[in-house]
C-alpha cells in the first residue's frame, strides 16, 4: 500500500512541476506580448494554472494528512477490508454552457457610450481535475455569454461537485491597464466623460472589487505572481451536483461577485444555462459476466438455456456464446436489471447443493422471474455480489442509471480565426492564393460562411450575410447586424448540430402561447383557449412563417430566461424555443421545422410540460402573473430557479419595460 | 393589408360592439391585445404584413364579453370608440380600451377571412358567407 501512496505523491509532484513550468511560461509570454488578444489568453493560462497549482497542492496536502491519519487509526482498528461498498465511478460531462446577460435596453439598442468589452472564461473543477473553456470577448452586442466546449470529468464519485467559476477580465480597447502611466491616466480620466474616467480609473485598480466582496466564498485564485498586463477577477460561480445532471439543458443560479463598480463587471442575468450529464461506470462497461443457466419460471421445468450473461447497463444480457458479445450479435434475450427488479437467492436445491438467484420483474403488470443457476457456489456468491453492486450503484448515481445520457467527446476542430472588429465583407475574405481565381465569388463566400458556421461563438455575424439572403431582399435594406445565439439544442434532432438555427417563426408561437397580462387585474384569467387548436383555421401564417423563416431582418436578440426553460423542453418539436440565430445560411434543417408547428398543436392540450407557463396553454392556467412574450418569467416551475421576490418584481418591471418583447396585454 | 405610411387603408370591416362587464373594480372586455407602434412587428403571429404595427387580438377569452360581440382572434382593431389604432403605442391602445369612465367600446375591427367572404359573395351570388351580419360590413375608406 505504501508504494501505491508513493506513486500517486509522485505523480501529483509530477503534475504540480509541470504546472509551475506552464506558469512560468505564461508569465513569460504575458510580459513579452504587445497584442491585446494574446495579453488576455496569456493571463487566461496563467489563472488556470494557478489555480490547478493550488488544486494539487492541496490535494497533496490532503494525502498526506490522510496518511498521517491511517498509521494512527491503524493500531486501533481491525486490519480486515472495509466492508464499505464504494459506488462505481462515472464521467461527468458539461457542455453548453450558457450565461445570459442583461443589458440595459439603451446601452442595447441606442448603443450608447463607448463599448465596454469584457474576455471571459469559465474554469471548471471537478474532484482534482481543472478545465478552463475558451475565451470570449464580450460587448453589449451580445445578450448571452456562450461557450462551445464540452468538457469531460473522468473519475468522478456520485457525490461530485462541479464547481463553475466565471472569470472576466475588462478589455478595453485602448486603454491597457497597465500601460498608461499614471499620470497622463489621471489627466485621461478627468477629461473623458465621467462613465469612462470611471472605468478608467477602476481598472488601474483591479483590487478593490475582488475578493473582499466576495462573502466569503473563497475563489479558487491563488495570489498570482503580479505581472503586468490584464488580470481576470472572479465574477460569478456555482456549484452543480449529482441533483443537476439531466438529459437536457437546465437553469442554475450562479452567484455574482463584484458589482457595478468593478471593471471587469458584466450585467449578468444570473443564471448558467448548460447541459450536465453522467455516465456511470456501471451503464457503460460491463460489471460483471460469466455463463449462466438460465430458466423461466412458467416455462418448460426442465429446459434451462446455457448463456453467456454480461451484466450492464440496466440489462443481463445473455447470448448464447461467448464469442457473442465482441461479435456484437444480438444477445438471445435480455434480462431487466433496474429499480423494479427484486433479486433474491433461493433456497438450496436438494439436489445439486448450489443455491439459485431468482430474478423477478414486473412487465406491464405481470411478474417474470427468471432462475439463474451457476456452477459453484463460489460463483453464485460472486453474481450476487455483482447483482448487489450494480443496485448501490444506481441508488448512488439516481437518475443517471435510468438511462444511458450521451456524452460527445469534444472533436479536434480547426482553430478559430479571431474575428475582425469590423463587419465589412472585404475585411473578412481571405482569398488565398491557391485559390483558383476563377472560382466565383460565391464559392469562396459559401466557404466562409461555413467557416463562420463553425466558429461564431460570439454570435456576431457580418452584416453583409444579409444581403446574399435571396428569400427577403428587404433585408438587405436593415443595417444593423445581426446577433446570432447559441441555441439550446433540440432533442428531437439525432445528430446534434451545435448551432442549428432555430427558425423564427417559432417565435410567434410563443407569443400567441403567452400567459395573460394583467395590467389591470391580477386576478387569474379565466380559462383561456388553446391558441393551437384555433390555428386550424387559419393556416396561413404557418406557411407564411416558412416563408419568411429565413429573414434574419425577422430576428431580435432572444435573452433571458425564456430561452433556459424553453430549451429544457423535451419532445415538443420547439426544439431550442425561443433562441434564435441568423440563419444567414439556412441549412437544410431547417426543413425540419415546418414539422413542429403542425405537431403541437394537437398536442398543447394535453401537454403536461407545465414547468413552462410561458409558452404553453394548458401552464397557463397555473398563475403567472408577467405580460409580454418573452419577459422573464419568474413565477413558474422547476427548470428556472426561482429568483428573489425584490429582484422578480424588478424583473417583470424591466421586461414591460423592455422594448424587445412583444407585450400583450389583457383589457 | 399592406399599407405604406399616409397612404389611405382600404379595408373590409367589422363593427363590433362590446359592452364591458364589471368585475370587481375593474371593467374587462375579455381579450388581449398585441402590437403598437412601439413593438417589433416581426412577432405578431397574426399580421400578413410583417411590417403591420397595428393593435391585433391576441387572445379572447371564452364566453367573454368580446367573444360573445363577435371579436375573434387574429382580429387587427382599426378604430375604438371613433379613435384612430392604427398608429399608436401599445400602451395608449390599452389605455383606449379599458377608459373607466365609458361602457361600452365600439371597435372597428378587420381580419382576413371578412376580405374573402365578400370577395366570394360578390363573386359566387347567391350562396350566403356566415361571417357576421352582412350589414356590417362595409368598405372604407
């Protein structure tokens, strides 16, 4: 046991090297960098490796301690094995993350003062394996904060805790903060408007706003050696746990620290939207296999069917021979291992002296127990220790064993070409010289689009995509850009496309679906209609949608809430809901929407998705009192986490405010 | 119905004649509206013309009062009580409707299906269109 301590001290010593070697590379190249873009993703290194520095660093402080604590224990207790039985392992994959933010609407639309940017990243902790996601500039041009990455946790118990830290650091355009002396800084600040000299002079001082607001909540930061250059500050964080995992995207609550007054301080909505999902070790990989007879009870007494049973997943898989199973040919029938099933040994036989394993399970109201006899008692022993493994297991991992979550694995992919500030077309093409000049100019234009498919994270897409829209020429008159979203993505498609546009005729949907608004009375509508079954008779605007489905002139900015529970929606055919994106080059998936509008409406009626009260007739009868399509609801159910009654009250203010909804109100 | 900014409106109508009911404190007519000038046209599930501002009924509620006067979903309200809707802010719309002081709101409503049923009366004769009284419909300009 000492030489398996030794090497795990060994290896941590080893990664702990590794990572001062890695930090002091990125000390280097923070202070031999002049681009702003490289500034930021340096120090982004250096907090990630800081703060895996402080991981290990603890965790060995924890071994050892671990240490000195056995030899003690030792000589009291038995030196038998624990009889504790310890849950399989499980990967934990989060992926999707999503933070909306909540400009105020005249910084949104009047683009009032000077753009304010922000590099953000997220850095992930699970048990002692830290991950830090891209990073991503953001304006006032974006209403969510989106990373692409899919980040997997091997390794990890049932009991985990993920801990999502968001770190932001101000990025203003010319005013490096470390570079301006601090007198031309002063003179600066005092001669620019009051808001910029504010920004100014907060961000020579990135101290102030940090830690000491932070409550308690002790970040991850560990004092980073001062180089000069930009510096990130933690700003909000959240804790996610084995009650989070889901199938589908959920809403958490994330923590904010810092305030207005901080630089690096971005109007956060207050809620992370993202996809957390486990795959425990006991659904994927085989806990446990031997050959087996196999006999139904009410079947034929005496046939009993030789097989060979892999216990996995939620099934005994027997097949008829060994070679079966890597051949991958269907077993011969398959055995219900899950909650239901009861497992007991029999009585010994009198004959053969081995006990047999019944195995029952209710199938739609009757019981089928199959016998399992093995061929020692030895073995009967150890399928039983299997059998009783397999069940603490999915006690400890819940809701991850009912059935098996799909995790991606998260592909190589081209690296992303930062994108320009401007949006002009002849700032973005490339046209590289192995081209072929005389391929026209919409090869080349495709190419990008598809370049920018893949890589537009920050959701801005060039304004002249517009123009090479051929289904609305009327776009090509509206200037302003369009914001595209990273959609929650629809369960209904198999091969998840990470940005599969979510055509905006939905979007009517949702607002003829909305709750009533009560301006004048708060008293609770009387039972409403099902808008859907209306629709019937009026099939036009559905295939006038389709029509119009590719304008992204039609878009606005989706935020909020709305989005988060819309897109926890299962099976609806909504699909991502109410986020949109400019659809600049409609993809054929698009062809898949028409199919929604149809479905759901025989559906609404008896849908019983009533955590959303924002977009479905029947949840509208269970109160909610905000007006508008799309204002944040913050009276509803289970996927949005219920915010503060003085911040809901602000909330609803702000979104009959907000001129980005489509307000309806009931007279 | 398209329309251009100063250019007349030529639409087929519907009065309406609804008669609040009293409920409490408040007087309610039974419907939601949508739109305004103020709002994104792009929403409104309702209007062909996606540039339409104009105030629609969003909703009715059943057996209400607007229900019963004939309102319908779908319904773009063109005047109320002699007002103008068509260029207003959502809020003032809401304000032209729930007045306190008045009882009844006499709307001026269009909705698509008014245009064919008298594009198909003219043209077909006899046969009768069950789209609310004939005598209510009338061309305006």
């Amino acid at each position: 046991m000492n030489n398996s301590k030794n090497q795990r001290d060994s290896d941590i010593q080893k990664k702990i090297d590794h990572e001062i070697r890695m930090r002091d590379g990125a000390c280097k190249l923070l202070a031999a960098c002049s681009q702003k873009d490289q500034a930021l993703e340096a120090a982004k290194s250096l907090q990630t490796c800081s703060t895996r520095i402080m991981a290990y660093m603890s965790e060995l402080q924890r071994m050892k301690e671990a240490q000195v604590m056995q030899k003690v224990t030792r000589r009291s207790s038995d030196a038998g094995p624990m009889d504790d039985r310890h849950p399989c392992k499980g990967k934990v994959a989060i992926s999707d993350l999503r933070i909306p933010l909540m400009w105020k609407d005249t910084e949104y639309f009047k683009n009032k003062g000077e753009l304010h940017r922000c590099a953000v990243f997220c850095l992930l902790q699970l048990g002692g394996e830290i991950f830090d996601t891209d990073m991503v500039i953001v304006d006032r041009t974006l209403t969510d904060i989106c990373f692409d990455n899919t980040i997997v946790f091997n390794e990890a118990s049932p009991g985990f805790e993920l801990r999502v830290e968001l770190y932001s650091c101000c990025s203003e355009d010319d005013y490096s903060a470390g570079s301006t002396p601090r007198k031309l800084a002063s003179k600066l600040s005092s001669s620019l408007g009051r808001s910029a000299g504010k920004k100014l002079r907060s961000a020579m001082e990135p101290g102030p706003c940090s830690p000491v607001s932070n409550g308690g909540a002790a970040p991850l930061l560990l004092p980073v050696p001062s180089v000069p250059g930009p510096k990130y500050h933690l700003l909000a964080h959240t804790t996610l746990s084995l009650s989070h995992v889901q199938d589908s995207f959920r809403t958490h609550d994330l923590t904010i620290s810092g305030n207005e007054e901080c630089s690096y301080w971005l109007p956060l909505y207050g809620s992370m939207c993202c996809r957390l999902a486990a795959q425990p070790q006991c659904m994927t990989q085989q806990m446990m296999s031997g050959c087996l007879k196999v006999k139904q009870l009410g079947g034929d007494p005496q046939s009993s069917t030789e097989v060979y049973a892999v216990l996995k997943g939620t099934s005994l898989f027997c097949y008829h021979r060994q070679e079966d199973v890597e051949a991958n040919v269907e077993p011969a029938f398959t055995i219900a291992i899950n909650k239901e099933t009861r497992i007991r040994a029999s009585e010994k036989d009198p004959h053969s002296k081995v006990q047999n394993i019944c195995i029952s399970n209710q199938y739609g109201g009757e019981e089928v127990t199959h016998t399992l006899t093995t061929d020692s008692r030895e073995d009967t022993h150890r399928w039983m220790e299997a059998f009783w493994q397999h069940f603490y297991d999915m006690s400890q991992w819940k809701q991850c064993c009912d059935d098996l979550m799909k995790i991606e694995l998260p592909s190589p992919r081209k690296p992303a070409p930062v994108t320009p500030k401007q949006g002009s077309l002849y700032h973005e093409m490339v046209i590289e010289s192995s081209d072929d000049l005389s391929s026209t100019v919409s090869d080349i234009l495709a190419r990008r689009m598809q370049e920018l498919e893949l890589r537009s994270q920050l959701g801005t897409s060039p304004t002249w995509m517009s123009v090479f829209d051929e289904n609305n020429p009327k776009s090509a008159g509206r200037p302003r850009p369009c914001t595209s979203r990273l959609s929650g993505h629809s369960p209904c498609t198999p091969h998840r496309l990470p940005r599969s546009p979510v055509i905006p005729h939905r979007c009517p949907q949702l607002g003829l679906l909305s709750s009533d608004a009560s301006l004048t009375s708060d008293s609770d509508s009387h039972c409403s209609t099902s808008p859907c079954s209306q629709r019937h008779g009026w099939p036009e605007p559905s295939s006038n949608f389709s029509l119009l489905s590719s304008s992204p002139s039609r878009l606005r900015p989706r935020t909020l809430s709305l989005d988060a529970k819309l897109s926890t929606l299962r099976g609806r055919g909504y699909g991502a809901g109410g986020t949109f994106q400019c659809p600049c080059q409609p993809p054929p998936s698009s062809l898949l929407t028409p199919l929604p509008i149809s479905s759901c409406s025989p559906r609404s009626q008896r849908s019983t998705q009533t955590t959303l009260s924002c977009s479905s007739s029947t949840s509208s009868n269970s109160s909610s009192n905000s007006e508008g399509s799309h204002s944040p609801e913050s009276s509803e159910g289970a996927p949005f986490s219920r915010p503060s009654p003085a911040r809901r009250s602000l909330r609803n203010l702000r979104a009959r405010l907000d001129p980005r909804n489509w307000l309806q109100s009931q007279v | 119905m398209t329309s251009m900014p100063g250019q007349p409106v030529t639409a087929v109508v519907q009065r309406i004649e609804i008669q609040k009911l009293r409920q409490a404190d408040n007087l309610i007519l039974g419907f939601s509206i949508g739109g305004g000038i103020d709002q994104d046209p792009g929403q409104n599930p309702f209007s062909k013309d996606k540039t339409d501002k104009g105030i629609y009924v969003t909703r009715i509620t059943p057996e209400g009062p607007a229900h019963e006067a004939g309102l319908r979903m779908g319904d773009k309200i063109l005047q109320v009580n002699g007002w103008d809707m068509t260029m207003m802010t959502h809020d003032q719309a809401r304000k032209r409707l729930t007045k306190k002081n008045e009882d009844v709101v006499r709307l001026l409503v269009t909705r698509k299906s008014l245009e064919e049923a008298v594009k198909q009366s003219m043209g077909s004769g006899p046969r009768q269109e069950h789209c609310g009284t004939p005598s209510n419909h009338k061309l305006m300009h």
